[in-house]
C-alpha cells in the first residue's frame, strides 16, 4: 500500500492518472469557432464527458494518435449508446480523424433531410405517423409523398439561427460548391421553395439520407457553420462524447477578428450590441470593443451545457 501511494504521489503516477482521466472520463475543449453560437460561444471552456456514448479507444491529445489498436472495428472499447437526435456531440472531423468538432445531432440513420435557405426538413425513419404524433401540423410539410418537420429542433433550443455574417448564406455556399458537399441537388416539385439561382440545372433544394450507425452532424449557427452538409455524415467509430459543463468563458477575440473575420469568428450581431448604435465599422466602436475585450463571462461558469443549450440567448 505504501508502494502504491509513493508511486501515485510521483510525477510518473500523476501523468499516468492524468492519461487515464483524459482518455476514459472526460477532456477539455475549448469552442474555437461560431459556428454553434448561440449556444456554445468562442471562448467557452467545457469538460466533455468520453462515456456518453461507450468508451472511446484513447487517443494522446492533440497529436491523434490512437493508444490501442481497434478490437471492435467501431472505434470504441467498449460500445455503449448512439447519439440521439437534438443531442450535442463530440466527434472527430471524417475529413480530418485527429480534429475533433461540437455539433448538434440533427438526424440518424435512416432518416432523410431537404435543406434550402433557413430551412432544414427532415422525415424521421419512424414514418408519418410518427411525424403526426410528435409535432405541430404547422411545422409539418408534405413533399415527396411522404411528411417532413420544418425546422424540428428549433423552437426548443432558441441558439438555433440563420444570420449569415457574410454575404450569401449557406445554401448559396452549397450551390456554389455543388460538385464537392455531401447532399445530392434535387429539383421537388411539390416542394414550396425557390428554385437555386447558381446551380447549372434546376434544383430548389438539397437531399440526404443518413447511413446506417451514420449521425448528421449541423452547428446551431446554421448559415456560419462547417458540417455534414460539407464533408459528409459521422459514422459512430468517430463519435467521442458529449459537452459536460463550461468551466471558464471569456470574450478574446479582437476587435479585427469581429468586425472583418480575420482569423475568423466574425460577428456583427454581439458588436452592434457592444457598441449601440455607433458604426460598427468605426474607431469609436473598435475602441468599445477593445473595453469590452478580455470579458470574463460569469453567467456561463460552471454551467451544464443542457441548461445552457435551453437558454434565451443573450449574447
């Protein structure tokens, strides 16, 4: 027994413990991008937990490099459940397997989604019936012979938006890209949407339906976010956890970073705000902004991210 206490007092022992902390239990992350604001913001500091969803095979942090090889072929030691719908989820990027990502969980294997401008529709696997029973005929649109649901999440968890903070928005990104985004173009003629102007054949909106074990990964920030509708579905091998609570958040971007999006994390939204009614664009405001700078944001410490997630969103 004094054997072990030595050797958990040591520096060996501490790294040690701190590894098997990291790699089972739960991780920092820190939300480097806008594009789940206005729930989680630049500068939120998290605990995710890594057993939400099984236990992960361990990874050293930041280099990516797996600890044990990958028994199960799912990329989990132990498997556990699967990310539900309206979930926020922590995963490593398909495109990149050592950068990891926090989105919201908006549709599983086997359901089907249309998405155009500020509107994303999705027939959930379990049928019309389904539909019918869990959501308002107002939020419900027929297309295809079968029922979607408008914009199913967004009502509940009021961090959910379309504002772009650059010219266009996600739906024109998608078509200017066409060729290289996950969602097949498609044209639906009993679909109540206008027709895309830059695509080379008529389409109005953008289809998928989601692979088996496969989860649809789309941030809160709908039209400044970089998600599946870009690089693709997340099979469950990727999957990590689940946002825990923040632990610190501060204001640290620059009034450049701001204002222009150099760096990126543009947002004209809070610095209207900060700034009230001078040009944002202006020295005035930038030197508001340089005050408002280094704001430690007290409200969200030690928050639990579900709690945060149903919030009015002030910021």
């Amino acid at each position: 027994m004094n054997k072990l206490k030595t050797f958990l007092s040591s520096w060996t022992g501490t790294i040690i413990i701190v590894l098997l902390f990291v790699s089972f239990i739960a991780q920092s992350f820190i939300i480097p991008s806008g594009s789940m604001k206005r729930t989680l913001l630049i500068g939120d500091f998290l605990f995710g937990t890594k057993f939400s969803y099984g236990v992960p095979i361990p990874t050293l942090p930041v280099i990516g490099t797996k600890l044990l090889p990958d028994f199960n072929g799912n990329g989990h030691l132990i498997e556990g459940d699967r990310p539900k719908r309206e979930d926020i989820v922590i995963f490593y990027v398909p495109t990149n397997k050592k950068q990891n990502f926090v989105k919201r969980c908006v549709a599983v294997g086997g359901d089907e989604l249309l998405y155009y401008d500020k509107h994303l529709l999705i027939h959930f696997h379990e049928g019309d019936e389904y539909i019918k029973k869990n959501y308002p005929s107002k939020k419900i649109v027929k297309a295809m012979g079968k029922l979607w649901v408008d914009n199913p999440y967004k009502d509940k968890y009021k961090g959910i938006q379309y504002s772009p903070e650059y010219r266009g928005n996600s739906f024109m990104l998608m078509q200017y890209n066409i060729n290289k985004i996950d969602m097949k173009p498609v044209y639906i003629e009993d679909l109540d949407a206008p027709v895309g102007g830059l695509s080379p054949t008529p389409m109005n909106a953008f289809y998928k339906k989601v692979s088996p074990d496969h989860f649809y990964m789309i941030g809160d920030n709908r039209d400044n976010s970089d998600d599946s509708r870009f690089w693709g579905e997340v099979p469950y091998s990727l999957i990590i956890g689940k946002p825990w609570f923040t632990y610190f958040s501060i204001e640290y971007r620059s009034y450049e970073r701001v204002a222009k999006g150099v760096g990126g994390g543009r947002d004209f939204q809070l610095l209207k705000k900060i700034c009230k009614g001078v040009d944002p664009l202006s020295k005035e405001c930038k030197a508001k902004w340089n005050k408002y700078r280094f704001t430690i944001r007290w409200e969200r410490m030690f928050r639990s991210i579900d709690s945060i997630q149903r919030d009015e969103p002030t910021r």
